[in-house]
C-alpha cells in the first residue's frame, strides 16, 4: 500500500506543473505537440477528468518508470481511474516544467515537483515525461506516457526517511 501512495504522489505532482511562473502561457510559445499534452495536462489539474479523457487516443498506455518499481502499465480506462486517486493524496502541490524537448510526435519533459500530503509529509521530486502524440481525425492527443521517477527519493519517501 506505501508504494501505491508514493507512485500516486509522484503522478499527481508530474501532472501539476501549470503553476510554475516558465510554464508556457501563451499557446504561440509552444508547437502543436506540445500544446496537446499541455492541453491534456491542464485538464488533469483542473480535475476535468472528461476532458482529459479526450485527450487520449484510446489505445493509450501509461507506463511509470524505472521499470524496477514494478508498476503495472495502464490503459486509459485505468489511467483515468487511477488519476482520480491522486487528488486526494494531497492539500497542496507546486510544480513547473524546466525544460522541453521535441521529435516529431513526441515531447520530451523535464518536471520538477513539490507537495504536502494530508498526513502533512512533504514531498519533492524531479521527473522525465516523455508522451507519444498521434493525430486522430485531424486532432492531436496523446498516446503513451512514459513517466521516469527518482526512484531512489521514492525509495527513501516509501520507506519514511523524508
């Protein structure tokens, strides 16, 4: 169960970063691509779970990493089940994207997060995103996550020593 909570900690905080003063505001700053993940990403953290939906192709996986955490993959059924947990696993979260990188029909994020949980431990990290974006009747979403933890901080987090 503690590594179900860390693992849901670590998601929450990568898929909340719009309050980092270098997030892109401006849609012009950002390519398509990456505009369908932020797209995606804003309906996460507005809860708009519906909207978030539709931002996934529908054979779309998550996969959480390092595979040495052995955390299943997810479809997208299971992927929106098991984003509604998360919220609850926290009073606050701060976060923001430091750095972009784009391949043709992938973007590749670097995200840095921080949050309280609502058992008042604190919680910071830093993650590597990389999301596969498909075009799907002329519209851009995502179809794989791939989402890298420090596994060692999630070690030391499961485990009570932060």
């Amino acid at each position: 169960m503690k590594i179900f909570a860390a693992i849901t900690v670590l998601s929450q905080l990568v898929l909340l970063v719009a309050s980092k003063p270098h997030f892109p505001r401006d849609n012009s700053e950002t390519s398509p691509q990456l505009q369908a993940y932020l797209t995606f990403l804003g309906a996460y953290t507005n809860k708009d779970y519906d909207a978030m939906a539709a931002q996934l192709t529908e054979d779309f996986i998550y996969t959480p990493m390092p595979k040495s955490l052995n955390q299943p993959q997810r479809n997208k059924t299971e992927f929106i089940a098991y984003s509604k947990g998360f919220r609850d696993q926290f009073v606050s979260t701060s976060g923001g994207i430091v750095q972009t990188t784009e391949q043709p029909g992938r973007v590749v994020l670097y995200i840095e997060g921080s949050g309280v949980t609502t058992n008042n431990r604190t919680f910071d990290n830093q993650y590597m995103v990389t999301a596969e974006i498909e075009s799907v009747d002329g519209e851009l979403k995502v179809a794989t996550l791939h989402e890298f933890y420090d596994s060692l901080y999630l070690s030391q987090f499961i485990a009570g020593g932060q």
